[in-house]
C-alpha cells in the first residue's frame, strides 16, 4: 500500500515527527508499533524500521532523509530511529486458520494478563478504555504456538473515509507479536521486552467496526533477542497485514516510589 505522499525539503528534511500522548507503549514513550508505522510513511512498499531509542511522546523529533528508501529520526541529534525499504517483506501466510471464534474464546488469556508490565499501553493496555486504546487482549491457542485475539476498530483510529489508518495496524500487530514471543520462552517475570525492528506488509486496512482478529506465534530466540510474527486478518479471514518482529530483553523497569503525602 502506498504511503501518503512526504513534502522533502531541499535540505533532505520533512516535517517533524511528533507521537501524541495517546499512542504511548511504555511509560513516557510511543507504542513501538504505532510509531514504526508513522515512519514508515516516508518509505515506499514493505518497510523495515529499527527503534535505536525509546520515541518519546508530544515532542518534535526531525525527520531527515537518506535516499527514496531510507529515512532516519533525531531527537536533539539523537538517533531514535531509521527505516529503510524492505523488498522481501513478510508473506501475508499465517500458521494455519484461525476463527473469531477461537479468538474471542481466548482473548485476555495470555499470562502477561496476571501481571502487566505496562497496563497504559495504547495497543495491549488494559487500563485503556473502549475508543481509547485499541483493546487487543491476546491469549494462547490450545495444542498451537499461536496467540490471538479479535479486535474491531474504532472510528478514532480511521481516517476522514472510515478506514483504519496504516500506522494503526502496525500497532495493532505489534504487542501481540511480543507478548506470543515472551510466553513462548518462558520469559522470567523480571524481564522485560522492547521492539527492536518491525518490518511489515500492509494489502488491505479494515473499516471502523469491522470484526477483525490479530494472531501471533514465535519463532526463535537468539540471545536477548527474540523473534516473532504476527498477522491482522479481516471480517472474512483475509491476511490484510503482516509483520515479523524483533524483540529485545530488558529488566523489568521497577516503578518510582510514591512521595510521602501524595494522593
């Protein structure tokens, strides 16, 4: 799917990049999927975007590109990120059929859900209410390594014309994508995981109020970095999007203490 077009100046620079508050993943930085779809905007066909810092939210970050297929994000001279074209993108395939049904029977099932690391996140946050966040609450198949979860866009999320924007199914396929990779390994409970590289292919983007579903499954581990795939089918089961992932290993960020006397 082609990119809306990018106004380039002559110096190679677009105009800034900024991640509202909204689409965080993290606490104080962007979803790593939402913000990987805005980036790669400015590239042309399946793209690639590795996330070199966390973005962070409501602020200007310059947008300076390298070539027709490549770009890159400063913040104060700071790499955040880059992206380049990706011409073998993943295949829109998945790992065998899954039904909404199956999904909505499993949905919120995964074991992040016992203890979320980041319950704000615009994707997979459960402290985000309906029309806020998207909602998407994955949960392991029986007998298959494959996560899934329904989803159905809300108008917020869609352009003037009622369709869900690009960058909204990358963040739709991203979380699902992280939390499959973790459970698969058994990821210890003060580890964490942060999106390292997202390539994807967009062939189609559902309405608001389409019945969608995500699905994820893993697919190795080479040290801190783990891999996955993930696909967003539409209302009749057609692949309209699909991303592989890489994820990286952290510690568990432990949350700033509460000052004494406040509410």
């Amino acid at each position: 799917m082609k990119p809306s077009p990018v106004i380039t100046s002559d110096t190679g620079t677009t105009d800034p990049l900024v991640i509202a508050s909204r689409f965080c993943g993290p606490p104080g930085s962007g979803n790593g999927g939402y913000v990987c779809g805005r980036i790669a905007a400015h590239v042309d066909g399946p793209v690639t975007v590795t996330l070199r810092r966390p973005p962070p939210l409501a602020t200007p970050m310059a947008v300076e590109r390298g070539s027709e297929s490549s770009v890159r994000i400063y913040q104060d001279g700071t790499l955040i990120a880059e992206a380049t074209g990706s011409p073998d993108g993943p295949a829109l395939e998945i790992p065998g059929p899954v039904s909404l049904a199956e999904a909505r029977a499993v949905a919120g099932g995964a074991r992040y859900y016992t203890d979320p690391m980041f319950p704000d996140c615009f994707v997979c946050g459960t402290a985000r209410g309906p029309g806020d966040g998207l909602r998407i609450f994955p949960g392991p198949l029986a007998g298959r390594a494959v996560w899934a979860a329904p989803w159905t866009p809300d108008p917020s999320v869609t352009d003037a014309g009622g369709r869900v924007r690009p960058e909204v199914a990358w963040a739709a396929l991203d979380c699902p994508s992280g939390i499959a990779a973790a459970e698969a390994v058994g990821l210890a409970r003060d580890t964490a995981i942060l999106l390292g590289r997202m390539t994807a292919s967009l062939a189609g983007l559902p309405m608001a109020g389409d019945q969608c579903l995500v699905i994820a499954w893993p697919d190795g581990r080479d040290g801190r970095k783990l891999l996955a795939g993930s696909a967003l089918l539409g209302p009749g089961g057609q692949v309209l999007a699909a991303a592989r992932t890489v994820w990286l290993t952290v510690p568990r960020p432990v949350p700033a203490p509460v000052a004494e006397g406040a509410s």
